[in-house]
C-alpha cells in the first residue's frame, strides 16, 4: 500500500503477524500435534498392558485350578 509522508510516498507492506511469531506459532502447533500423537499412543499402550495383565491373570487362575484339581500346589 501506498502512503503519502510529506512530499514522498512511501510503500508500506502490512503483515498478519511478524515472521518470528508466525514461526513461533507453526512450532506450536507442531508440538501440539506430536504431544498428541504421543498421548494416543501412551493410551493405546496403557490399553494393550490391561488386555495382557487380563490375559495373564487368566492364566494364573487357570493354573492355579489345574493345580487343585490335581492336588499339586505352586509354592
């Protein structure tokens, strides 16, 4: 745009937001969005472990009933 300063003109360009907070912004949001990845996978995890811990009792119980049932015990 131009501008009139006395007997000159002067062009002046207007940006939305200066180039160091708009890299600033961009970091943001990229952080964001790898804290969020990180945090899905985090619950996926925590959900595949309670699915094992589940099979694994399962299991304990079932060896522990074949155990009585026979007579032998685990010590």
């Amino acid at each position: 745009m131009w501008v009139r300063q006395g007997d000159c003109w002067v062009v002046v360009v207007l940006m939305r937001k200066p180039w160091a907070e708009s890299r600033q912004v961009i970091r943001e949001q990229q952080e964001g969005q790898v804290i969020e990845r990180l945090r899905v996978e985090l619950e996926n995890e925590r959900e595949r472990n309670f699915q094992l811990d589940m099979e694994l009792e399962i299991l304990r119980i079932q060896i522990s009933g074949a155990h009585s049932s026979t007579g032998a015990g685990i010590d």
